[in-house]
C-alpha cells in the first residue's frame, strides 16, 4: 500500500510539472489560445520549429485583470 502512495504522489507531481522543452503549461498553470481555450500542448509545425506559438499564459482570462 505504502508503494502504491509513492507512486500515486510522484505521477501527480509529475502531471504538474512543466519541465518539458518544447512551449506547453502545466495541469494548474495552462496556456490558452488568443480566444481564451485551454491548451495543454502546442505542437509544431511540419520543420518541427515553434516559430508561431500563438498560445500563451497571458490569454486565459484568469490572467487578464478586471476590465
């Protein structure tokens, strides 16, 4: 039982973290399209480079301030 804790805690941990090298946000932390969508993954284009990531954690609106 004690291994299946272990386990359980390190995937949670793991699930948020955002140690990942391409752009890409976390379960408690995503980033969202200009129209306010959650997006957990951005994926390149066809040359495999983020030129024209448009998803940031700027446009999801608990990150905008009160208009």
């Amino acid at each position: 039982m004690r291994h299946a804790i272990l386990i359980a805690a390190a995937l949670v941990l793991a699930a948020c973290s955002g140690g990942r090298s391409e752009p890409g946000g976390s379960t408690f932390d995503p980033l969202c399209m200009p129209d306010g969508t959650v997006v957990f993954y951005e994926y390149p284009n066809k040359a495999g480079q983020y030129d024209e990531v448009t998803a940031n954690k700027a446009n999801c609106p608990w990150n905008k301030g009160r208009s």
